[in-house]
C-alpha cells in the first residue's frame, strides 16, 4: 500500500513484519510515506503503537526494512535515535532532570554548544511555550499539560527531521490535548507521525494509516478513513449490544 503526497523526506517501510515473545505483531508491512502530517488509528492491540517504535529503533524488525529519510534503522542505530524524536503517551517516561531547564538542557548534551548558549537556547524555548516562570520549577510539581508541554520542547529543541508522538493527548484534559495537538500540527518543522485514539486530531493530518489485526488495512484521505473507521466501530457495538439483550 503506498501514499504519495510532498515532503522533504520519505519513511518506507518494505515487507516488515514483527514478532514480540514468539506472537506476530505486525505482519508484511509495506507503506511508503512522505507527507507532513501523518495519523496512525485503530483498535488497542492493532499494532498501531509497534509501528510508532519501528521508526526509532525502539523496536526491531523480525523481517524487511524500515528506512527514515534514507537512514537504515536496523543498521544506524545512533543516527537514527538523533533524527528521530519520540514522544511518549506518559511524559513521566521520559523527563530525567529535577527542574524544567534542566531536563530541557539534557537534550543538547553532546551538541557541541557551550553552558551559556545552552542556557540561552533552553530560555528561548521556554519563553516561546510560555514556561519561562517555570524554568528553576521542579517537573514534579507541573501539572500534566505542563509536563506534557515539557517533553514535547526537550524533543523539538534538537530540531529532529521526524517527530513520533505515541498518544500524546490520551493523559490530557480538553485544553491541554488541544494545545499540544495544536503544536503538533501547526508548529513543528518535522515531519510529524502521531498515534492517536483522538479521530479529530488525525482528522486534521495529511493521511490516515489505520491499522487492525496486526495488518495496516489501509492508508489514504483522513475523512474517507476516519469515516469507514467509525461505520466499523459502530457495527460492533450495535452488534454487541443486540447480542446482550435478553427476551421479557
């Protein structure tokens, strides 16, 4: 299954297929991508989040290749890991640092820039997302948008060419799932992959990659997409519901 559009790069992914503990996971996978935005949808256990970690390293293919922007991620693990930002559901999984400065700074170590551009880089940042009140703040005590908003600025400040956000919002509340959806599609120069339960976010994306079974069933117009997703759904809760009734 290939979708086309224009951007700068491609993520294409040949023939994959995962296995985790001896069970498939995902099976003959292939997909070229090259859009801006992309939204990856379907049930708990589709897959769907395996193929976000395919793109990092963070899980290996059992057979095929996955390629990002022309990096072989089987063979370039280091490269790889410094193109591609993950962003994970619970931001608990991945601030290290006591203070917000702090855990955003971590991200440059090794950049080659110096304590004080450090400094003035981590401070711009925060200034632009409105947390420049919080930079001495201990990450404990932010709330969740806040950490949230957080790891998103520790990934984006390395300016990687791909950012993978696995169910950014899904720990939100209304407010904040808009405000990082809303920097997710409009504010960052990457290109963006975002799985999401949220089919208004990935309504809002360039494509929609739906996955079930462990198959990608298929990957085209976000409305057409999010469209047949809902009919489907709909099918099975109407067909679970008749199927509890019982007769007087």
């Amino acid at each position: 299954m290939t979708t086309r559009a224009g951007h700068g790069g491609a993520i294409a992914l040949d023939r994959v297929s995962v296995e985790l503990g001896g069970r498939p996971v995902l099976r003959d996978l292939s997909v070229r991508l090259d859009q801006p935005r992309i939204a990856v949808i379907g049930a708990n256990g589709s897959g769907k989040s395996t193929f976000a970690r395919l793109l990092n390293g963070l899980v290996a293919p059992t057979s095929g290749r996955v390629a990002v922007h022309g990096i072989d991620v089987r063979r370039e693990a280091k490269r790889i890991r410094e193109h591609v930002g993950f962003v994970f559901t619970n931001p608990d999984a991945q601030i290290l640092m006591p203070t917000v400065a702090e855990d955003i700074a971590l991200s440059l170590r090794g950049s080659g820039m110096d304590r004080a551009a450090v400094a003035e880089r981590v401070a711009a940042e925060l200034a632009r997302h409105g947390l420049a009140d919080r930079a001495d703040q201990p990450v404990y005590s932010l709330s969740g948008g806040q950490k949230q908003l957080v790891a998103l600025i520790s990934v984006l400040i390395r300016e990687p060419g791909l950012v993978v956000a696995d169910e950014p919002t899904t720990l939100l509340d209304l407010g904040n799932a808009r405000r990082i959806g809303d920097l997710l599609m409009r504010d960052v120069a990457a290109q963006v992959v975002v799985v999401t339960h949220d089919l208004d976010l990935a309504a809002r994306c360039d494509v929609v990659l739906r996955f079930a079974d462990g198959r990608l069933a298929e990957a085209g117009d976000p409305a057409e997409v999010i469209a047949r997703y809902r009919a489907v759904h709909e099918d099975a809760s109407h067909g679970e519901s008749a199927h509890g009734e019982t007769g007087p």
